[in-house]
C-alpha cells in the first residue's frame, strides 16, 4: 500500500475514533435556554416538580443516554420531557386540529460538559405559529397563556 493510503487511512481512522463535539449553539428565534449550576439529575427532578406544581403534567419523556449505556456507550445527559394538559388540548383542537402535532411542549434537559444542566425549550408561541393565520387570535391567545406557564414551569425548576 503506498504512503499516502496509509496515512490517509490512518487519518480516517483518527477521525472516526476521535469523540465529535456537538454544536451547543442553540437557535435564537423561538427558544428560551436557561444553563443552571444543577446537575442533571437535579435539574430533572427539579423540572418535574415545576410542572406538578404548575398544575400540568408529563405526558412523554425520551432520551437517548440511558439506552446508549445499556449499549455501553457512556454520553451527556439528555432528556425531552413533553409537558401538556388536556384542557389545553381541548382548546387548540377546537381551533385547529393540525395544531395539536405540535404538542405537547417539550422542555429539553442537557448535561454540560462541565457536569452542570440546561434547561431549554421551544415558547409555545414559536410551536403554535404556523397555526395562528388559519386558527385565528383565539390560538395565539391560548399559546401566550402557554408562554406564561412555560416560563413559570422553568422559573420554578431552575431556583429550586
């Protein structure tokens, strides 16, 4: 095999063995990002206490860290908890039934590098736009109402 394959194989080989750093960049339009001093299961248990005492509820959770250790695969903590409630779902549906894919909300958990957690999410303003021209103001109303819980939800989480 001539040099040149070698080292490229070499290099390749580098590459793909070498852990490849995730952007944390998060998007600026439509996100609300809180990084905290909590660790992550803190801030975890933390966010679901927020919601019960904000009188919503958990309704999906997903994560890809606990199935990567089972494969032996060690990465950062990192769970999506989907917060909702079904008086909420009985408005949107009575203005817009291609609304209610968007929920429920989600909330984003994010263990840092440093061992510290984010807390992240999308507003519910930003999830439901693309419904409010069709649905009308009575949608956008229910999804600032959504804002306030929202930022109540993560307010609560991140000073506990």
């Amino acid at each position: 095999m001539k040099l040149i394959h070698k080292l490229a194989a070499a290099g390749l080989a580098l590459a793909l063995a070498a852990p490849i750093a995730a952007d944390v960049d998060w998007p600026e339009e439509g996100w609300e990002v809180r990084a905290t001093e909590m660790r992550y299961d803190e801030l975890l248990s933390a966010l679901e206490e927020a919601v019960e005492a904000e009188e919503m509820a958990i309704v999906t959770e997903a994560g890809p860290t606990e199935a990567a250790a089972n494969r032996g695969v060690t990465i950062p903590g990192n769970r999506v908890v989907g917060v909702f409630r079904n008086d909420y779902a009985v408005k949107i549906l009575n203005l817009s039934v291609p609304a209610m894919i968007e929920a429920p909300i989600r909330f984003y958990v994010t263990e840092n590098e440093d061992g510290s957690a984010t807390l992240s999410w999308k507003t519910p303003s930003h999830v439901f736009s693309p419904y409010i021209e069709q649905a009308g103001p009575e949608l956008e109303s229910v999804a600032t109402e959504l804002d306030a819980v929202f930022a109540g939800i993560a307010e609560r989480a991140i000073t506990e």
